[in-house]
C-alpha cells in the first residue's frame, strides 16, 4: 500500500493510472476503521482495479462542541486492516493541505441538508459535501462507496455528484452491525459499558417498526410513537428525532410505502447515535 500525503502527489498518481485505463475505486473515511468501513473497501476492491482509502477527520464537518479533537485515532492499526483488505493508495493529508489559508469556498446542498442531522448539527454538511467534492476532484474515482448507515449524507452526496455533473459512480452499501445488532460507529467506543447496553433501544426500535409494518400499520405516526416509547424506557437515552421520510428526498411521510425509512439520532449519554431502517427491506439478512 503506498501512502501519499500530499494532495498533487495523490492528484498525479491517481491521474496516472487513469492514463493508463485503471478504474478508481475510492472510500472516504474519518479513520478508526471498523467493518463497516473495511465492507466498503471490500466492495471497492471488488469493483475497481485500483483501490484507494482516504482518512482525515475534516475539522469543517465538526460544530462547535462537538468531538473533533477527541475523536478516536489509531493510524497504525488503520494501516495494518487497510493493507489486509487490499487497499491500494492510502491518501492521508494533512489539514493545512486541504485547507490552505485564504480557503474560502464551500459547496452546499440546499433542501436535503437543513432537516433531521443538520437541524443538531448546522454547518455539518456542508463541511462534507466540501471534502467530499474536494476528495473526488483529486482522486477522481469512477465509483465512491458511502454506507446507507449515514442515510442522509448518502442522499446528499448522491445528489451533489448528480447536480455538479461529477461522473461518479455512487454507491451506497448496507449498514454493518455487532453480533448484538448495534450499528457499527468509530463514535461507539464513546459509550460507557451501562450504555452500551442501553444503546441497543435502536436495533430494538427498528425491529419494532419492522414489525408494525410487516402487521399492516402504515401510519408513520403510530409507528413513530412506538418507536420513541421504546427508545424512552432507557435511562440514558434521549431522542434528537425519530422520523419516517421518503429514501430519495427525505421528505416526511404520514403513510408508510417501500419508499418509507424510519431514521434515528439518538443521544446515549452524551454520544449521538444514528440508525436507520428502509421498511420494506428485511434487517437482519
Ligand atoms: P466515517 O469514517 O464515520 O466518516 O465513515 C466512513 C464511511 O463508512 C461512510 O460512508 C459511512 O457511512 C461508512 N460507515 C460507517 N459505519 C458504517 C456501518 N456500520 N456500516 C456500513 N458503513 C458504515
């Protein structure tokens, strides 16, 4: 695996390799890799003659408060699971090589990004649709994997490659969880060991909405309530939303279609958890 930390150094090799007809496939992370994450990459491998990891933690994706400096590192067990799924071009820059002083341009994506996580987080899309955008115009993959863990940030990315007319492939893959139905999240290493087991009220919650549905419930209210009533019987949890919105423009829905997914924020403690389940679709496959 060979590892480039400067930004023309990653732009000219992976232009090389497009010279020569190589196909680019390309997982952006923050590091701190999980399953979920090396599913990605194992996808990528699959799809691409060359694969291509990159990790930064993008300080303009954080608000204020939130966790960017303690956010969990370990570059050299990344490096080490990395090279074990076969990754080809680790890109690891430094912040000052994606944002020089005088950065001042930003890309946005209106009506997909004020609702659910913007609402908690403003300024959070933007600063990944901004890296993200940066990132493709460097590697310039012919696809990009996202996981549908981070249901809105897919939808968002979706539609930034659409509208800027990036000839991208993107694909969004299944969500990785634990043996015990937790989704995976660098940010679960957060969570205190009674939390731990009190985070588990998301899975439960999906599987409960599951079962609503596959009962013939289709109002979202109903299956709303049943949902936060669920979240609520723990101690530590405290809802940021719980909402039923349509897959592809996120907009709220009354009535439950196979267009229909339920997304969560949840506060465990002090750690935001995310979850999310398509109602028509099985969870545990
Ligand atoms: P992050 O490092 O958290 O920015 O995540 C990098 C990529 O991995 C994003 O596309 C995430 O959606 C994806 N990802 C994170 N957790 C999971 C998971 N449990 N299952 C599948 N993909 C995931």
């Amino acid at each position: 695996m060979e590892t480039i930390r400067q930004v023309h150094m990653m732009q000219g090799r992976c232009e090389e390799l497009r010279r020569r007809g190589k196909r680019i496939a390309f997982v952006p992370t923050m590091g701190y890799l999980h399953e979920g994450h090396l599913s990605l990459l194992r996808e990528g491998r699959r799809r691409g003659d060359v694969l291509a990891l990159s990790i930064f933690v993008n300080p303009i994706q954080f608000g204020a408060g939130e966790d960017f400096a303690n956010y969990p590192r370990n570059l050299q067990r990344d490096k080490e699971l990395a090279v074990a799924v076969g990754t080809d071009l680790l890109f690891l820059p430094e912040k000052e090589a994606l944002y020089p002083g005088g950065f001042a341009t930003h890309v946005e994506v209106s009506g997909l990004t004020e609702d659910l996580c913007g609402r908690s987080r403003p300024g959070h899309f933007r600063g990944v649709t901004t890296v993200v955008c940066k990132l493709f115009n460097i590697i310039h993959p012919h696809v990009a994997l996202f996981g549908c863990k981070d249901f809105q940030q897919l939808a968002v990315i979706r539609r930034m490659a659409r509208d800027l007319d990036m000839d991208i492939q993107v694909l969004g893959m299944p969500i990785v969880r634990e043996a015990d139905g937790l989704a995976m999240s660098s940010r679960n290493v957060y969570l205190a060991p009674q939390e731990r087991v009190q985070a588990l009220a998301l899975i439960d919650s999906l599987r409960l909405a599951r079962r609503l549905t596959v009962a013939g419930e289709t109002a979202a209210a109903v299956i709303i309530d049943a949902v936060q009533q669920r979240i609520l019987r723990e101690p530590a949890a405290r809802i940021d939303y719980v909402r039923i919105c349509h897959q592809d423009t996120l907009r709220e829905m009354d009535s439950i279609t196979a267009d229909s997914v339920l997304l969560l924020a949840v506060y465990v403690g002090t750690t935001r958890l995310i979850d999310n389940h398509i109602l028509g679709e099985e969870i545990d496959p």
